[in-house]
C-alpha cells in the first residue's frame, strides 16, 4: 500500500517490475489519497499488505501494536549502515524506535518554498519578503489540516524555539508559541481563504495551471514531479524555506516516506529483501528516480542526471533537508497532530488570539502522553 501521487505510485510499480524480472516475485501495489495516507490506522492496513509505505510519526504506535516486522535483521548490518549514512538529514533515524529499525527511507521530503521562474526572479530569503508579497496576491500555503500544524513546527524551529518532541509538558512556551501563532496569522490575512482547505498537491496544480498568477508557496513539502518539464503546464523551481530568523533555513518539519514491513505478513523474508533493495543507492537514483519518485538516499539527491531533470530540486533544497526537525513520534502523536491542526485552524478562521490557542494546544500535547 502506497500514496496516489505519481511520485508515491508510480516508482513503486517501475521498480516492482524491475524486481519480478530479477527474482520472480511480484508485488502489486494499491493506493491511498493523500489524506488518508496521514491518518489512516497503520494497524489495519499491516492487516491487509505485505507492504507498506508509512510516515514516521507512527512509529510509536507501531511499536505498541507489534504491526511491522523490524529490518534490523542478522547478517545485514554492512546494508544497513549504508543506508543510515546516505540518510537525507534526520530521514533514516526517524524510523527508529526503541532501539528497532522500523522502515528505511525511500523518499525524503520536509516544508520547502516553490516558486515561478517566470514570474520572479528570485525566490524570497525572508519570511519579510513572503508577506510583501502575499500582500500582492501572489501567494498560497497549504493549511488544511495536518499542514497549518507543519507550518507551526518550521517556524517555531526557524526563529530558535522548537517545539518539544518528548513530553509530558507544553509543546512550546507560551510566548513563543503565541509569536509564531500571529505570525500565521498575519500570513493568513493576506491569502484566500480557500488555503484552509488545500493541502500540498491543491496548491501545486493551482500553481502550475496555464494563466495562474500565483508566484511562491513559501512553506511546502517538496513534490519534485512539479519541477519536471512536462508535467503540468508551468514549471515549478524550488529552494530552501524563506528564513524569518536569523539562522537561515533551519527547522523545517520532515516529511517523506518509509517503506515497512508488515509483522502479520506470510512473505516477511521476502519482503524486508525488497525493502532493502528499493532503498539502496542503485535503485533510489536509477530507476526510482526516472520513474518520478523523490528519492531518500543521498545518491538520489547528489545525482547530476537525477538533478538536471528536475530543474535543480535536489540541490537547491537540500540545504533545508538537512537542517530540517523532527516531530514527536510517542505513542499519542498522532491524535494529538490531528486535533491539534484542527485547533489552530479553528483559531486563525476566527480571528482569534494566540494566547488561548497555544494554551489549549499545550494542554492537548500535554495530555498525549496518557
């Protein structure tokens, strides 16, 4: 099970054929929209696949239901450590948990900024900048829920006060969260409305449609497809997130994708081999890549090819990647994220203030822990 986007789908299929004509195992391959692949229980679909794609904040709820089978299995550790140091930023370790490796990176994503090259010359280095030019219309971001809560993290992080990741406690001082929260804010003021119901993939066709007008989406996960020639009528470029610190693009929240394997599988043997072939460097700047997958290797990311098809994505933000922060992953985490955006939206629609949002959302982090 994997996301329908060609770059969660298509890669998969490619590199699944390449594998029955090696060892005559064939994979087949369902999908998930984009929204359910955020949210959807991990537990039922190990119920149902050999397979599957996962986001690592559920590695904690992983590992309270026994759903996935380990990869750090005996005999493999030269593999495995390859993939530990060709992780893009903190992408391999956001997988492991209690001392297990739960799924290896396959594709590496966190909140980067798209922009037009044919309506700007540059892409904005300052949040300053972004709301100048909000303030001329020519500006989207994605708020629907769980994205306004991404856009929390990276700026908290950005201006030098991450949120916690461990608990219990506040996820962010009061003040601090309440400066970010008005920042969104007056962020918001100066977008349509409709942002509180797009996600990434929303803002990107809008961005790349013939005749649109909007020039930068400055808090984003990275799609590379977008940055194809061919894909969609205008070109994206894409380029680390504009800073509203002094520290230049840090924070960022991590995205991307893991592929795991699931522990109530007839085929684990068999699946944890291919889950180590897809994630190698061979694959992930191969035929993964050619196939409009974003890979989570760094081969992938340093590839001159890889990179000259792309428009440059690789390289031109990976400086974010790098630097980028990693959300909590307890047990809890994900009920918390849900509710959580949900509030934050509830508040940034009606004007509220930050004080009473960040107060109840504290309270809400407080209380995942159990």
């Amino acid at each position: 099970m994997t996301w329908s986007h060609p770059r969660g789908y298509d890669p998969m299929v490619a590199c699944s054929r390449i594998w029955a004509e090696k060892t005559g195992v064939e994979i087949d391959w369902d999908k998930r929209s984009l929204q359910d692949f955020e949210s959807f229980p991990v537990e039922e679909l190990a119920r149902a696949y050999d397979l599957i794609v996962i986001d690592h904040p559920h590695v904690g709820e992983i590992t309270a239901q026994g759903c996935l089978a380990a990869l750090d299995v005996r005999g493999r550790d030269t593999e495995r450590m390859a993939l530990a140091e060709a992780s893009i930023g903190g992408s391999f370790e956001s997988y492991t948990w209690d001392g297990r490796q739960w799924a290896f990176p396959i594709d590496a994503a966190a909140q980067v900024q798209a922009w037009r090259p044919d309506l700007l010359e540059d892409a904005p280095r300052t949040f300053d900048a972004v709301l100048a030019l909000a303030g001329e219309g020519r500006v989207l971001i994605p708020m629907r829920p769980p994205h306004s809560l991404m856009t929390f993290f990276t700026l908290a992080a950005n201006l030098g006060t991450p949120c916690a990741t461990e608990g219990p406690g506040d996820l962010i001082a009061a003040s601090s969260g309440t400066r970010v929260y008005e920042l969104i804010a007056e962020l918001m003021r100066h977008v349509p409305a409709e942002c509180h119901d797009l996600d990434p993939i929303a803002v990107f066709e809008r961005m790349s449609d013939a005749g649109s007008t909007i020039a930068c989406a400055p808090l984003i996960y990275g799609y590379v497809n977008y940055g194809i020639a061919g894909f969609r009528p205008n070109v994206l470029a894409f380029a680390d997130i504009p800073a509203a610190g002094g520290d230049g693009p840090v924070g960022s929240a991590l995205g991307g994708t893991g592929i795991a394997v699931s522990a109530f599988s007839w085929n684990i043997p068999k699946a944890v081999d291919f889950a180590y072939w897809i994630a190698s460097g061979e694959v992930q700047r191969g035929p993964f890549a050619a196939a409009g997958g974003q890979p989570g290797h760094a081969a992938g990311w340093d590839d001159d090819t890889v990179n000259a098809t792309t428009s440059g994505f690789y390289r031109n933000t990976r400086r974010t990647l790098d630097k980028a922060w990693m959300r909590p992953r307890h047990k809890g985490y994900m009920a918390f994220q849900a509710a959580a955006s949900e509030r934050l939206n509830a508040g940034l629609r009606s004007g509220e203030t930050g004080t009473s949002v960040i107060a109840d959302i504290n309270a809400m982090f407080a209380k995942s822990f159990g």
